[in-house]
C-alpha cells in the first residue's frame, strides 16, 4: 500500500495533475477567509465593469497631493482622450489645408497635435467641407485646448446656508496621490459582472460549489455503478440479466436528455446545488456499472476466489475481501473521471438555464448562463467568462492527468 | 478388484457445456466414475481434456450441465451456502498455479485463520490457534514465526505450494483434489510436495484424486488411473494395468511424452 502510494507519486503525470488541484482546493478554502464579501453581494452599480484598481476619487481629494514632474503626462492625458476616430479626422483637415501627407504621424500624439496648433485656424475654409464638419472641428479644437491648459481643477463644495459655491482646493495636472493613502481603493482583479459583483469572489464560491457538485455526484454514481457490478457481475444468471437490462436501458436514453428531463420537472425553486448533484449522480452510474461488471466477471473464476469459497467464505465477505481490493484502484479511477464529469455536466445543464436556482449560490455552470444571457461574449467582456472555461479547464485537465497518471501506475503496460 | 470399498465420490453422465448453439463447447462428456476410499487416484489427460472442469464439478464450484454426482453414497446436494460449506469440510483442493491461488491482499496468518475457523476453532484462545498454524507449518517444512505477518506473495512457489498443503492438514479433508499440484514449480520441490502429500494423507487418512497431465507423476503417485480424452474417460484402471499394458494409442502417446533420463530421445518422432 505504501509502496503504492509512493510510485503513484512518482508518476510525472499525477503530480501535475494532483499540484492543480491542491491548487485550486488552497484557493477555494483560504480565498473566503482573506475576503470576506459574500459572492452573491452586488457591489457595482452598472454592468461589466473592467477589471482594474479602482480608487475612490473622493478620498483622492483629501489625500495628500505630490507634485511630480513628467514630460509625457501631458500627451498621454491627450492621447488617451483622442481616441482613432479623432486622429484620422485631424488627419484629413491637415492633408485638406495643404500639409504633406508623410509628414503626418498619426500614432504620434506629440507631432500630431503640434501640427494641429500651429496650422488649425477655424477661419480657414475648405472646399468641400460642410458646416457640420467644420463646427465638429471647432468642438475638437476647443477640448484640446482645454486638455492642453496648466490650470488645473477647482474643487468646491455647495454651502449649505447660503447654496453658494465655495472653493476648497485646487488639483493642478501635476497632482499625484499615493494609492496607499487613500482610504478606499478596491481591486477588482476581474472586474464585476452583469449585476455588478465581484467575479473574482464569485469565481473563487462558484468552484468550490461546482466541485462539492461534482464529488457528491461523483460518489452517488460510482457507489451506484460499483455496487451493481459487484453484484451483478459476481452472482450472475438471472439478476445479471435484470441488472444488464436496466442499465442497458439507460446507455440507449442518452443520459444527459435524462438530466434535462429530469432536471425540468423537478422545477427550478426546488433545484438546490444538492439536488442537481444527486441528480447527475443518479444519471451517470452506467458505464462505471458496465465496466466494473466486466471486470468482476474476469476475477470471479481466478483461483484465489476458489480458494475463498473452499474457505466457507459468504458472498459478501468475497466480494468485499476478494473481489473489491482488486479492482480498487480501476475504481478509483472512475471515481476521478465521474468527478470531473459531474462538473461538465452541472456546466452543460446550468447553460440552458436548468442548474441550481440562483438565488442562493454561484456555480461555474450559472456564471457562464448569466455571462451569456446579458451578451457578454457579445460585448466583448471576457472577464465574465473566461475565467470560468479556464477554472472549467483546470479542473477536468487535472483530473483527467490523475486518471492517466494512476492508470499508468496500476497498468504497467501502459508505462512510457 | 474393489469388494468390500465404499465409494466416496461417484458420478454418472456427468457432464458440461458451454456456450450455445454454434459456439457449444462440450467440456465434460457423460462421464461415469466411482472413487473408492482410500485409493489414490489419478486423472490424467493433455490440456484441454476437460480434467480441470471435472475437478470443479467435483468441488461444487461449477454446476454440471447434466449428469449426477454421488457423495457418500447419497446424492449430493449443495444447494445453500450453508450445505456448500459443510460439503467443503470434506472436499478440498490444491490448485495449479501456486502463485494465483492466494489473494494477495491477504496474509499468512488469515489463510490459516480461516481453516481453523472452517473446522470451528473460530473461539479457541490465540495461543491454541497459534500453536495450531507452527504445528501445520512444521508439518510441511516450512517456519511459522518467519511467515507470521507475511504476505503469500513474498514466499517462492514452492513455499506457497507447502502453505496450501498446511492448509489441508488444518481442515482435514476426506477428499483432497489436486489440480496439477506440481506443474508449476520447479523439478526439485516435486518431490518434496508429493512426498508431504502421501505423508498427509497417511497422517489423516483422506482420499488424494490427482488432477495431472504428467502419466509418469501418475505412475509414480497412485492406485487407480482415468485417463481422459475429450471430455471421456477412454481407459481406467490400476496404475500397473494402464501404464504398463495401455490399451488404447491415446494412452500409448501420453506415456511416449515423459521424457526419460536415461535414454536418448528420439527426435524423429518429435
């Protein structure tokens, strides 16, 4: 056993697979003791907020300001106001007014605008153009003038006796905060999602859901699967038959048309995260069943079982004591790949919107169903998303390197 | 030839098959015996001849297709669990590969216990039950206290195959089947098993049935012979009748087979 254990941990394969896992079980139990938001808490009033440091421009204000002193601040302060749309139109009044075309570096804030200060003047007429153009250009002219000015910003708040505006200070384009002082700063390393909440925490509750998901459905079908290929690979006859029959039965009703049924008629108040485990645990039982029988019906004519019964052993005692040790570490292995199965499944059904209601926990199957009902993959908002396919993709990887790893430890032949 | 013997195991028109229809194989064909007590008895035949499925018929653990198996005189009946255990007080085997008969998850001592167990000793003091298993150790040659907490796996053939005939000296049988106890070890520890063997059963008195391919461990072993070929007894008799004096060339080939020492082979005939 020890000896066992010990070259399953020298297989290559496992030990990736295994470190991935731990990994994501480490964050899932200690992420909700760090941050202790509740995932459902909806904090951000809007949709899709990007991911990023957002801090509170308020306490900004009464933080203390530095002055620092950079060249390019003004041009990026301009180039990121000027967006694409901008720079081509203040390429063709340039080239209209009569400026080589190769002289114009349209990515190049600085020598942009400086053309554009030296030769803008709004009096000049363009053949051509139309006054909607022409007044599109002043508006232009006039915020970059604005942007290009060293006034600084007032700040003033409304007195409250006398409602008159009273100045408490002034922001220069030189004033900086130090991010540490400010009171209130959060990061949202993946943003929020459409109801505006975290989806970092949500992501971290979601997989801890989708996996206790996956482990309760993954035990309800291998015990399922186990016991009746124990029983009906070892008696045999007549209850092998019966037994063969049903579960034949449900390899040709695809099982996953069985979970939806199954999974609608239930009725959504009544779909908790529990119930779809056992649901797709009770669905998925059948090719552990089949396989397990088969193997069963290899063992049961070995001699060491002879021996057994020549011993006066009972079914049972064979069965638990000669018969399951041995194919302990192929079920092990179903055990594994029921798991991350689980997962997948409680996924596919929460995307056509018959997983776990949604009112008390996240899961990685509900994320993706609100991703997708509010066009996230539409509006270009991965965060809502893909960190899901990625957690998604982990999960099953790291299982399914397990599975390889273990099926290469207990199978010799299959070693590289 | 056998006035005055009762019969221990008798069968008449056993027989097996497997599979249906096209794919029906007849193991055993209608076979007729009558083991007397306290004879050895050898059943030889190649591969294939239906010897092993015989012996588990005789063993109940294969139901025959056909045919019925008299015990003691009486029809056999090991219908339940309950009378299946009681049948297995008194019939008991040794089985071929000495290395797949143990489960391995399982040590030495619970092989043991579990005899103990089946002759009722299940409540004796430990030390009686210890006392018990270095009295069947030393029996065959082998040392209690090294194979205590051992697993079967961590002996040689030779070992594990004395272990087995430990266990039959703890359950006293008053049949024991042996299924080619020697073929899978090698040409030095035969003797030694087969010797312990004959030594086991003047000890307790049981009846050995020999399940073997080898005429010369046959000739060299037992009283009464079968020899079967295809699912049939084709020739029966003593030892010194068929061996010596084979009626039929199935005989005649089998015992053509055994290499001996001492003459040169002839390769032409290979």
């Amino acid at each position: 056993m020890k000896h066992t254990i010990r070259q399953v941990f020298r297989s290559g394969k496992f030990v990736v697979g295994f470190s991935i896992f731990m990994g994501i079980l480490l964050i899932v139990t200690f992420y909700p003791l760090i941050i202790r938001d509740a995932p459902l808490k909806i904090i951000g009033q809007g949709t899709f907020f990007a991911p990023g440091i957002y801090v509170n421009v308020y306490d900004s204000m009464g933080s203390p300001h530095y002055t620092i002193l950079l060249d390019d601040a003004a041009a990026k302060r301009i180039a990121d106001k000027l967006d694409d749309d901008d720079r081509q139109a203040i390429k063709e009044w340039l080239v209209a007014a009569g400026i080589s075309e190769d002289a114009i570096e349209i990515e190049n804030t600085e020598s942009l605008l400086d053309l554009w200060v030296n030769n803008f003047d709004p009096t000049t007429r363009i053949p051509g153009m139309t006054n909607a153009d022409r007044n599109y250009y002043i508006r232009l002219n006039t915020a970059l003038d604005g942007l290009l000015s060293t006034e600084g910003a007032i700040v003033a708040s409304v007195n409250p006796e006398t409602g008159a505006l009273e100045e408490k200070g002034v922001i220069r384009q030189t004033d900086y905060v130090n991010v540490n002082q400010v009171p209130n700063v959060r990061v949202l390393p993946l943003g929020t999602d459409n109801f505006g909440r975290d989806v970092l925490t949500e992501l971290v509750q979601a997989t801890a859901v989708s996996l206790r998901i996956g482990i309760v459905a993954g035990l309800i079908a291998t015990f399922i699967g186990l016991v009746l290929g124990l029983v009906s690979g070892y008696i045999g006859g007549l209850v092998d038959d019966v037994i063969m029959f049903i579960t034949n039965l449900f390899i040709v009703i695809p099982s996953f048309v069985l979970l939806i049924l199954i999974s609608f008629s239930i009725g959504q108040e009544q779909r908790g995260a529990f119930t779809i485990a056992v649901v797709i645990g009770f669905t998925s039982w059948v090719w552990t069943a089949r396989a397990v029988r088969s193997q069963v019906i290899s063992l049961r004519n070995r001699d060491h079982v002879n021996l057994s019964k020549l011993s006066g052993h009972s079914i049972a005692h064979i069965i638990a004591f000669d018969i399951l040790p041995y194919i302990a570490s192929y079920v092990v292995m179903a055990l594994i790949l029921q798991i991350s199965s689980g997962i997948l499944a409680e996924a596919g059904l929460s995307i056509l919107g018959l997983g776990p209601r949604t009112t008390d926990v996240p899961t990685l199957g509900l994320m993706m169903n609100w991703a997708m009902i509010y066009q996230a993959h539409i509006l270009g908002k991965w965060w809502a998303y893909f960190p899901v396919i990625i957690v998604i993709a982990l999960i099953a990887f790291s299982m399914n390197l397990m599975n390889t790893g273990l099926d290469q430890v207990f199978n010799p032949a299959l070693r590289d | 030839m056998n006035a005055g013997k009762k019969p221990c195991l008798s069968g008449r028109g056993v027989t097996k098959e497997f599979g249906f229809g096209r794919n029906k194989t007849v193991a055993v064909d209608g076979v007729d015996f009558d083991f007397y007590e306290g004879e050895i008895i050898s059943i030889v035949g190649e591969s294939g001849s239906g010897k092993t499925t015989l012996a588990k018929m005789l063993l109940g653990l294969i139901n025959a297709t056909e045919g019925d198996i008299f015990f003691q005189g009486k029809k056999r009946n090991i219908g339940s669990h309950r009378k299946k255990k009681e049948y297995w007080k008194s019939i008991q085997a040794i089985f071929q590969d000495p290395f797949s008969s143990y489960n391995t998850f399982n040590k030495i001592d619970s092989v043991l216990l579990d005899c103990i167990r089946m002759r009722g000793g299940g409540r004796l003091p430990r030390e009686k039950k210890i006392e018990l298993m270095t009295e069947a150790c030393s029996f065959v040659n082998l040392k209690f206290e090294e194979l205590t907490n051992k697993y079967p796996f961590e002996l040689s053939g030779g070992q594990q195959q004395r272990l087995m005939i430990a266990r039959i000296f703890l359950l006293k049988p008053q049949i024991l089947l042996a299924d080619e106890p020697t073929s899978m070890i090698d040409a030095c520890s035969r003797t030694t098993i087969l010797d312990t063997l004959m030594q086991l059963r003047d000890e307790i008195g049981m009846t050995p049935i020999f399940i073997t391919h080898d005429i010369g461990l046959a000739y060299y072993v037992s009283d009464t012979v079968y020899i079967m070929e295809r699912g049939k007894f084709v020739e029966s008799g003593t030892a010194d009748q068929v061996i010596l004096n084979p009626k039929k060339p199935y005989t005649q080939r089998l015992i053509n087979d055994v290499p001996k020492i001492y003459e040169e082979w002839d390769l032409s005939t290979v």
